[in-house]
C-alpha cells in the first residue's frame, strides 16, 4: 500500500506500482489518496496501475514545530498515513511511501506473523523508517495513533516521530527492504557488499528522483546516483515520451502526460520530447546491463521496452563512487495483500497468489519470473518465486474519448462523459473542450434581413397523434325519457320576428352599417350573437328593439289579484283549508264578515297594511315597573328618593294658584324689562315691542373707544388723546 497527497508525488507512486509489477509481485497493489488534493487525471492514472485506490481523510498536524527541525513544513499531513490501520479489509498490510522504488518483489514480507515491522532508520537506527512497515490493520493501533496525532505528539512534528512513540518494541526487518541511500552518510562497503540484495531502495528527503535531473548517475557516481538511474529506468519504462518508434507503429501508445508534467527531469531534457530520437542500442545494452547488476536476476527487459536510459551505468557499481549527493528522500511503498478468504471486504478474491495470468495493457511489458534469494530477518537462503498476479479487481480506467479522435463534419451529438469531477476539480489539463462534440464544429451568424414568413400553411399532416374534431352535424332530438314526452303538445308561445335592423335604425334616425356577410362556420340559418337575419348589426347606441308608446297607456296600473273577488276568494279557501280552526286575520271584503266599523275592505294585498285609524295605538313608553330593590328594603319600602333641596312636596303643590300666581308676575316684571313701564300693557300684548339697546362687547365703534378709554394705559399716549373721541365715563 501506499499514499498519496499530493499530484507532486504522483510520479513517484505510479513508477513504485510498476516497479512492484515489473518485478512479478502476486499481491494486490493498492494506494490511499487524499482526494481534495489530487487532480481527477491523477486518479485516472492510478487506477490504471494499483487494484485499489482508497480515498482517506487528511490528518493535519496542529502543532508543526517540530517540522522544522528537519526543514520539512511540506510534511505537515503526514499523519494520514495512519489511516493504513484502518482498513479491515485487509489481513496484512506491507506500506511504502511513493518515494521508493522496487528493485525486486517484497511479497515473503506477507508471511511475517508479526503485529508491526520496520526497518532502522540510517539517521537514528534506534527508531525505524516508517516509508517502509509491515503491519496488521487493528483499531486499537488506529485509535491510540489518532490520539497521539490530534495531540500532536511527534518528536519529528510527521508520521515517522509519531509511530515510533507508539511502536516502542518494533519488529526489525532487513534495511535492504528501506534502502536509503542517503547522501550524508554511505556505508559503502556495506553497498558493495548487500548491494544485490537490496529489494526497495527509498529517496528520503526532500529530493525526489523525480523532481531532480535525470542525469544524476550518469557517471554511476555511487550507490545514491545508480539507485536514481534504477528509478528512472523503470520510470521511463512506462512513462518516456515515445520516440519515432510510435509513429512508425513499432512502440505503444504514448502515455498520457498527466504524469509527465510532474516529472522535471522529462520536461528538461529537449531530447526527450516527441522529437527525439530513438536511443542508440549501446544505450539499451548498457541499461540491461546495469538492471542485471542489482539483483533482477537474468530478467530481460520485455521486448516491448524500448527504455533508453541516458543514465550510463557501469556495469560494475563498485566503480561508480565518486559522488555523494546529499540525497535522504525516499518515499515509503506499500504492498497490500488482500484479506484472507471469508473475510468481508475481498469477496471471491483469492488471497494466495494464484497462477492467473493477468490481461495486461498492451504497453505493459510482462515481467518475467525471477527468483531471488533473500535475507530476511538474518535468515538466508530464503527462496520466493514469485509470478504476475492476476488481476482479479476489473477498474475501468479507460476513457472513450481521451484526445485525438474527433472533429469530423458531421457527428451526432452526445453528452460529454463524465471523467472528472467538476465539484471538486478543475478540468484536467488534457480534457476536451465542452463541445468538442457537436454536431458541427463551426456555426455562423445568420445574415438574413428579411422578416421571418412562416412557410404556407397546407392541409394537415397525415401522421398526426390525434384525430381532428369532426364539424358539429345537427341532429335529432333526444329520445323521450318520461311518458308524458311522447304526448306532448308542441309549443304555441311564438316569438317575434326580428325587423331588420336597418328598418330599426331608420325609424330611430341611427345610422345602421350593413354587416359582412357571416361565414359558413355560423351554421346558415344560425346567428351570430347581435346579428339580425338580414346580416346587419346594430349600433349599441340605442335599443335593439322598437319602442312604443302606446302599450304604457293602455296598461292597467291595477292588479287583478286585487281586483277580482274570485282570486279573493280562493285564496281565503286556500288559507283556510290549510290552517283550518285557525283564526284568520284577514278582512273578507266580499262578504263583509270580518270588516270592521271603520270600513276597511278586505284584502290579501301582502301590502295592504292597515291604516293609521284601524292600527291601535300602541303604549310607547310602558309605565316602569318599580322592582323591590334587594340592597335597599327599607327605601322601597319608603317608595320615593329623597327631595330635592327648596322643591316642595306634591302635596303642598297647587298648579293653579301657582298658574295665576306666574301670570301675575310675568305682567309686573316684564314693563320693567322692556323699560315701557307706562305702556306696558301695550308692550305685553306686542303692540309696541322695542329691542333693548343693548351694547355688546366689540360689536360698535363707540364700545371700542370706550373700552380703550377704559384700559388706561394703552390709550393714554398725548395722540391718542388728542385723536380721542368723546370721552366715556368707565
Ligand atoms: O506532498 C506530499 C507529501 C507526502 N506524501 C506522502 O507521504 C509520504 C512521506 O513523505 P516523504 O517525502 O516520502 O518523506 P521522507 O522524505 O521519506 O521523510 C521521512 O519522514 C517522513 C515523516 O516522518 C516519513 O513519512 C517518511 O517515511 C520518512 O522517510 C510520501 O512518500 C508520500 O507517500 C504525499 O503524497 N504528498
Ligand atoms: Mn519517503
């Protein structure tokens, strides 16, 4: 297994997965992947070589510090990687980080029956390297290293310090699985000496074979530059930009470049473009040559392979000494081995190697069998054979329509397919345009002028979906549902005839416009609504129909209900029989019976009310009651409130001594207001009535002055008495 965060690395995972590949493993191959930061293309590129490609959660570490002391900020998620102890489905997990490379195939490392393995690491080999362990999934192991995690206990702030705090008592597996060539510190007699053993060599560090120049180890400077021309040899296995050769039909199919835009050294190197040139046969030979050298047994490169590999290796590695880069970058891989039968996650997947052969992709050379005797655990002499595995897991990792093909004339239109997902990605670089597949590639402006006309209208298509409505055909009446239908008398009511609305107009001096003709739709004798028979149409100015005069004064105001007794009568019958002993009151103005004195007729008008003389008078205001008074006995018991202070009692009341006594007053008092004291009789009898002379405030000019005069002050200026009219006394 191994993990992958970022699109940096992406080089480095897929050269890891065909190195494992190429060197025959029979396990499943599988990566975990951080979907937020990879490209969709580089997924693509992933399921094309790993059986499972495993979205996990980043882990970030909160507290970084301990990061820098290695100067490696960019491993602030290392922590993901403990999310490899949580997959379940799996018995046994080998994981290497995407910076190694498989120079022959750790599958024996499965059979270890350990809970966790490692190998030291060179810088403190007291503490292993964690880019290469063996390990079996457990959720105890995942929980107490998530809980170190979010408490940020790493001595390293990454994944490696983190691990050995928790896997104090690690099982040690041989260095040659975690080969780390660092460039501070080579052991190289220990090189020259296990040197053919080595199984994964791991780029620690910073410095990735990939992001640096492919020439390193040209010169087979030392083991750290021969371990970089191993990586690229298997890189440019799978994923050089083909030569000539493909264009003459003679090499597979060029890789896409979603891998190649991350690897440096392929962009730097001009002679490695489409261009370039088929590399000479002395290269190829050195190149087997220098494979032969580290342990891949006798393997041939496949036919196919047509490598070139500018990395001259010296078929002997002891001569390539001279340079130390300081190289520590080395990226774990991880082999996976799927779970053992009947456990859930792998159904019907046998877990063992099987001798399937697998189909593999045609640019995919197969790898030979090796055989290689291996070191493990201080054992020698170990022999593992290993085989291709087959592929039991199909992923569908080809794109219909990748690039080249396309673009004709004419094409029918289909929807782009869905290869990325555009929640979270930007297109890929390499994807086609939207509407790469229309049905036309170039659409133009119209450049008509003229108005649009719709095309003739013609009879109606013969393929219509439904039926059109037949015309409305008059027919015969319903048949009779009752019996009295069938002996029913025709209608006698008769209507008039319509006049014609031009004699209409002429008599009412209306000016009538003749009407167009209706159509046939109307039905013939059928009228449309406010035509006449004659087609004429009437202004809405006046009446349709023709005033007389004549029918207003022959017309009887009277009401034979009314009028004619018979009708009387029938209705008192009526009313009669239907209440019978109940009284009616209705007047019998033929018989007379029930009139009354005053001579009311009798009448069945509902309007007919009685008149003011036979309506009895009806008490308007009833005469109060008066009510025992439940809080108060004693006063009811008195009958009458209190009197009124200076009124005297009812029965010391005498009206007409008090008439006459007011009549005699008013004669004494009234001369005197009227100031007619001698003519005063006059006066009470209204012969001589004079209105009092009576001065209102502010109503005269001379009650202003006088009012002014009186105020003082306000008037009292030397012009104003001057002005002064006649002073008043105040
Ligand atoms: O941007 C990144 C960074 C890391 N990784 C993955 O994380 C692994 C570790 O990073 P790497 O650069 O390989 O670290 P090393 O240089 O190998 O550093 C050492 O220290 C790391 C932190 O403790 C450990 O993870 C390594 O195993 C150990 O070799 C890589 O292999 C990748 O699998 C990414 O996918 N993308
Ligand atoms: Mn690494």
């Amino acid at each position: 297994m191994k993990l992958l965060m970022s699109d940096a690395y992406l080089p480095g995972a897929l050269v890891l997965g065909h190195s494992l590949r190429d060197a025959g493993t029979k396990k499943k191959l599988a990566i975990a992947v951080v979907l937020e930061g990879l490209q969709a293309s580089t997924i693509t590129e992933l399921k094309k070589v790993f059986d499972y490609v495993i979205p996990v959660e980043r882990f970030t570490n909160k507290t970084p510090a301990n990061l820098y002391l290695m100067n490696r900020p960019d491993l602030i998620s290392s922590f993901t990687k403990i999310n490899i102890w949580r997959f379940l489905q799996f018995r046994k997990i080998v994981y290497i980080d995407a910076d190694a490379v498989a120079l022959r195939a750790p599958d024996e490392l499965f059979d270890l029956d350990v809970n966790f393995a490692a190998a030291p690491d060179v810088g403190w080999p007291d503490c292993f390297n964690s880019g290469v362990m063996v390990l079996t999934p457990n959720l105890g192991d995942f929980y107490s290293l998530l809980a170190l995690a979010q408490r940020g206990v790493s001595f390293d702030g990454a994944d490696q310090g983190l691990l050995n705090m928790h896997f104090r008592n690690w099982q040690r597996i041989s260095f040659t699985y975690n080969v780390t060539p660092s460039g501070n510190y080579q052991y190289l007699p220990a090189f020259k000496h296990f040197g053919s053993s080595v199984s994964m060599v791991h780029f620690i560090g910073a410095e990735k074979p990939w992001l640096g120049d492919r020439d390193t180890g040209k010169d087979g400077a030392g083991p750290y530059d021969e371990f970089v021309g191993r990586w690229w040899s298997v890189y440019d296995r799978h994923y050089r930009t083909p030569t000539t050769d493909y264009y003459a039909g003679q090499a597979p199919a060029p890789p896409s470049r979603t891998v190649q835009q991350y690897v440096k050294g392929e962009k730097a190197e001009g002679s490695y473009g489409y261009s370039s040139v088929e590399p000479s046969p002395s290269t190829k030979e050195r190149q087997r040559k220098a494979m032969g050298s580290y342990g891949y047994s006798s393997a041939e490169p496949p036919p196919t392979t047509k490598e070139r590999q500018k990395t001259e290796k010296p078929g002997k590695k002891e001569k390539r000494e001279k340079q130390e880069k300081p190289e520590e970058s080395e990226e774990l891989e991880e082999l996976e081995e799927p779970g053992e039968p009947g456990e859930p996650g792998e159904p019907g997947e046998p877990e063992e190697p099987e001798e399937l052969e697998k189909p593999e992709e045609p640019k995919k050379p197969r790898e030979p069998t090796i055989t290689v005797e291996e070191p493990l655990h201080g054992e020698t002499g170990q022999s593992v054979s290993h085989t291709a595995q087959a592929l039991a897991v199909p992923i569908s990792t080809k794109q219909t329509h990748d690039r080249g093909e396309d673009l004709p004339g004419d094409r029918t239109f289909s929807p782009p397919k869905h290869s990325w997902d555009p929640a979270r990605f930007p297109p890929p670089p390499d994807s086609r345009p939207e509407a790469a597949n229309l049905p036309h590639p170039v659409y133009t402006m119209s450049q008509n002028r003229e108005l649009f006309v719709a095309p003739p209208q013609g009879p109606p298509p013969k393929d219509l979906w439904y039926k059109i409505p037949e015309p409305v055909q008059a027919h015969d009446p319903p048949k009779p549902l009752f019996p009295w239908e069938a002996t029913a008398t025709a209608p006698s009511r008769v209507f008039p005839k319509a006049i014609p609305q031009t004699k209409v107009g002429a008599e009412l001096g209306i000016p009538v416009k003749p009407f167009p003709k209706p159509q046939d739709q109307f039905g013939g004798s059928e009228l449309a609504p406010g035509m006449t028979a004659d087609h004429t149409i009437v202004s809405p100015v006046s009446p349709a129909f023709v005033p007389s005069i004549e029918p207003w004064e022959t017309y009887t105001r009277s009401n034979a209900w009314d009028e004619d007794p018979n009708i009387s009568r029938y209705i008192t019958g009526i009313q009669q029989v239907r209440y019978g002993k109940v009284q009616v009151l209705v007047n019998d103005g033929v018989s007379g019976a029930n009139a009354t004195s005053q001579g009311r007729r009798g009448s069945n008008l509902i309007t007919d009310f009685p008149s003011e003389i036979e309506r009895p008078s009806l008490p308007v205001t009833p005469a109060p009651v008066r009510r025992p008074s439940f809080w108060n006995a004693e006063r009811d018991e008195e009958g009458e409130l209190p009197a009124a202070k200076g009124v005297p009692k009812q029965e010391d009341w005498d009206p007409v001594a008090k008439l006459e006594d007011l009549t005699r007053r008013t004669s004494e008092v009234l001369p005197k207001i009227l100031g007619t004291e001698e003519g005063g009789a006059e006066g009470v009898k209204g012969q001589k009535r004079v209105i009092p002379n009576r001065i209102l405030p502010g109503s005269s000019v001379r009650s202003l002055q006088t009012s002014r005069e009186g105020e003082g002050g306000f008037g009292g200026s030397a012009d104003a008495k001057s002005k002064g009219g006649t002073p008043t006394t105040s």
